[in-house]
C-alpha cells in the first residue's frame, strides 16, 4: 500500500560538536571529489598534462562559491545586501544561486583556458560539464537534507511534508508538498549517466561543442519547468509569470541550443587518446 505522503524529518546535520558537518557540505565536497577523480581520468585518456586538475579544481571550486553566491544577492536579494554589504561574506547564512554559479564557471573556464591551457575554452567546458552534472544532483540532495527549496502543495503519494521547515509550516502545515529536489537531482544524475556514454561510448568530444550544448538543455530545462511547481525564493518574485530562476534559465537554453546546432553541422575534430597524462618539458629560466 502506498502512503499518502512521506513526512519528512531528516536532520540537515551528520553530528555537532566543536566541527559541525553537515549533509549539504558533505555532499558538496564529494561531488568534488569524485569530480576531480572523473576529469582526471578524462586529462589521462587524452594525454592532458597532470599538473592542469588541481588548476582546474582551484579555479572552479573558488568560482563556483564566489559565484553561486553573487549570483544569489544581485539576482534574488539585492534590496537587502546593498543596504547589508557585510552580510554577503556570510555564505554560512545560505543563499547561493545556481546560475550565478554556472556564471562563474563559465568566466573561471575562459581564465584557465587563456592562463594555463592555451586551447579554446570549449575544450575545457566538454569535459569539465561532466561532472558538474553529478555535483548539481548531489547539492539538490543537500538542499533535500536542509529542508529546502520544496515544492507547491500535492496529493500526490510521494509528496513531502517538511516538518523541520519554518516555511512549511507557515504556508502549508498540514500539506504534502513535491520534493522538487528530488526531481532535479534524477534529472542531474540522467544527465550525468547521458555525458558519461557520449564521451566514452560516442566520442562526442570530436564535436567540440556538443558535450557543453547538451549539458546547458539537461539542466536549465528541467530547471524552467519544475520551476512552475517551486515556491517563490522572493517575495517580488509573487507576480512574476516567469520568476527570476526561469527568466535566468531561458538565455542558457538558447546558448545550448545554438552551441549543439554549430557541433552537429562542423566536421569531427579527431582525437589521439594516449590514455597517460602528458610528460611537460621543465619553464627554462
């Protein structure tokens, strides 16, 4: 027999004590982690120089941070932070927004193709999106531990009631809400699995362009439409009829469209796949 809903009561912390750990750090840095470990198996298969994954790591790790969360003040709050400046350094707080993230990426993915790689930054952007598909499931997974970023009201069977939410139980105690993070989190991982089998099944990375494309339409299309049944992050956002996630997710959607229409009409780029990373000569000084 199946329930009417789950009732949802998952503390959002491992353990306490003089370090608290928490599921959301923890699922951050595993995604990391596994992250590093999948493009460095891909540097490897292609002969790219070792010393580039811990660049690599620096710069996406800083701009994902420093980006999720500027992303989060001058798209969702800036009424409050540019009263508050302070108050932007307190990541502790919460607050980090998924396209000012990708945004970050994108600028430290140009910096470390112009820096350190010397390749067109698409290179970069075709293995690295990889990934960062896997780490977007596990942070809604996060999301899911905290309480956090749910859903509209539902009869549903496997609706959610978030008792440990304050928001919940100002708008809907008593209701099973959707667990929309449970919905982007198997869209996430699909489209993990989806990469994984272009790249090393299909070769897609001879179409420079394709693997990004893709990734671009397997996160910002889910993300407009479960939009639709998520409830507003902003007060402004009660009168919208896109609300801002959507409104944001729109450009990236057209820019994965355009950038699989380009792969798909240039020739294959062939490859050499020594499958060892690359012996670097000594800078002469």
């Amino acid at each position: 027999m199946l329930l009417d809903y789950v009732v949802w009561n998952a503390s959002p912390e491992i353990f306490t004590g003089p370090i608290t750990v928490r599921w959301y750090g923890l699922m951050f840095a595993i995604g990391f982690l596994v992250g590093y470990n999948i493009v460095g198996r891909i540097f490897r298969h292609e002969g790219a120089p070792e010393r580039w994954l811990g660049i690599l790591l620096l710069w996406v790790l800083g701009a994902t941070i420093i980006g999720a969360r500027l992303g989060h003040v001058f798209f969702y709050e800036w009424a409050y932070y540019s009263q508050h400046p302070v108050d932007i350094l307190k990541v502790w707080e919460g607050g980090l927004a998924s396209h000012g993230g990708t945004i970050g990426i994108i600028i430290a993915v140009i910096l470390f193709s112009i820096f350190t790689t010397k390749r067109s930054p698409m290179w970069t952007f075709d293995r690295l999106v990889i990934p960062v598909a896997l780490v977007g499931g596990l942070i809604r997974l996060g999301n899911l531990m905290n309480s956090e970023i749910f859903g509209t009201a539902t009869t549903l069977p496997w609706g959610f009631m978030f008792i440990r939410s304050r928001e919940w139980q100002m708008l809907y105690s008593g209701q099973a809400c959707h667990p929309t993070q449970i919905y982007e989190a198997l869209c996430y991982f699909a489209l993990f699995a989806l990469l994984m089998w272009m790249y090393w099944k299909k070769n897609a990375e001879e179409r420079p362009g394709l693997i990004f494309g893709v990734f671009l339409l397997g996160i910002f299309i889910p993300r407009f439409l479960i939009e639709f049944i998520k409830n507003d992050q902003v007060a402004f956002e009660a009168d919208m009829t896109l609300n801002m996630g959507q409104l944001l997710s729109i450009p990236f959607i057209i820019g994965g469209i355009i950038l699989i229409a380009i792969a798909m009409w240039r020739p294959k780029v062939k490859i050499a796949f020594p499958n060892r990373f690359a012996d670097e000569k000594p800078d002469k000084k």
